[in-house]
C-alpha cells in the first residue's frame, strides 16, 4: 500500500512540474497565444468572429485607382496563429504587408485587427508595421 501511495505521489508530482514548464514556456513567448497562458482570441468569445464580413455598399467601397478592384473603407486585418490576412489576400511577410498597406491607404480608410489565437511574433511585426506607417488600427 505504501509502494501504491510513493507512486500516486511521483505521478502527482512530474504531473504539476509539466503543467509549470508548459506554462512557463508559454510565458516566454513559445507555443501558442500571447504568452499570458492562453491565446489573446480566448478572452473574447465571440461566435461568429471567423465567418463575418464587412458589408460593403456604395458609400463604404471605393477603389484603389490602380485597380479595378474595390476594396471597403473598413479593412480587417486577421491574423491566425503565424498567418496573417488582409480581408481575404494572405500576406507573407511585413515587408509585404507594408507595400500592400501603402499602396491601399487613402484618409477615409480604417483598419480593424481581429486576433485569432495568433503567434507572438506575427502579432508584433503586424502592430509594428501599422505603428511605423503611423497608421492606427482597432482591434476587436
């Protein structure tokens, strides 16, 4: 009975330090999330954050000028874990996403940040590009 009771212990044990260093390391920015211990989309629930779209109508949409595609005064800017979104055009690094930005942005455009259990990482050099470009960007 002893043996069983030494065991349960050691288990218990080895069980606690594996919840600490996953947490510990979670801390330190690896693994998923924003180092808080969970992703920052899981402090917000929201249901249908992954399946809406900005409306567009004649007064919200105008075009590039260099384009004949129109994009909405809102943009949204969604970032998945290490990928990151443009209304639907995948951007791959924030070189890329500060030309697309420059080449879109006019004074009535705004931008809206939605945070989907995004990396570190990705979410830093998103924000950062947005804050070198001085532009402001909301987040949902």
């Amino acid at each position: 009975m002893k043996k069983l009771a030494n065991i349960v212990k050691v288990i218990l044990v080895l069980l606690i330090l594996a919840i600490l260093v996953l947490f510990l390391l979670n801390k330190f920015g690896f693994g998923f999330g924003n180092g808080l211990g969970f992703g920052i989309g899981d402090t917000i629930q929201n249901s249908d954050t992954s399946s809406r779209n900005v409306e567009t109508s004649e007064e919200n949409v105008r075009g590039t000028g260099s384009s004949s595609e129109e994009l909405p005064l809102l943009i949204t800017v969604t970032i998945r874990e290490d990928k990151v979104y443009v209304e639907d055009k995948e951007i791959g690094s924030a070189e890329e996403l500060k030309d697309y930005i420059e080449s879109i942005n006019t004074d009535e455009r705004e931008y809206r940040l939605v945070d989907e259990n995004s990396i570190r990482a990705t979410y830093e050099w998103v924000t950062g590009v947005f804050d070198e470009l001085k532009i402001p960007i909301s987040q949902e």
